[in-house]
C-alpha cells in the first residue's frame, strides 16, 4: 500500500543521509517506524491482561467445596 507524506525539507535530507549511512532507504525506515509503533501500541494493550494473569497465578484462591446445584442458583422464590 502507498503513502504519500509531507515531510520537511531538512528533516528529509537528514533522514536520507541517516538511512544512507545505514544502507536502507527512508521508506523502509519509515515502514520498521510504524512496525515498532504498532507493535508497543499492541503490547501495551496486552500487558494488563498478562499481569492479571500472573496475579491469579501467583496467587491461588480456594472457596472450598461447591455444595449447591445449577437448579438451587436459579432457583426463582
């Protein structure tokens, strides 16, 4: 898929030496950008529910013996 930016002059002069230096091209530096933008974004969103994960882990709970049935849950009174 393409893209078109408008970057300034300087920055995109800079940026091409950088990525000159680096035998890549601007368009691949910006392509790896976004993967490591995208890639933190989705691991902070992943990183409460792995932590909750780790706690209940960490953690065991027992609440004992169940001693009541589906239908005494549901029971209507």
């Amino acid at each position: 898929m393409n893209l078109t930016l408008a970057v300034d002059g300087d920055i995109l002069r800079e940026a091409r030496k950088i990525a000159i230096d680096e035998d890549t091209s601007v368009s691949a530096m910006i392509r790896e950008f976004l993967a490591d933008l995208v890639e933190s974004r989705r691991a902070r969103r992943r990183r409460p529910v792995e932590e909750m994960f780790r706690t209940f882990d960490a953690n065991p709970v027992s609440i004992g013996p169940i001693t009541w049935t589906r239908e005494e849950l549901h029971e209507r009174r």
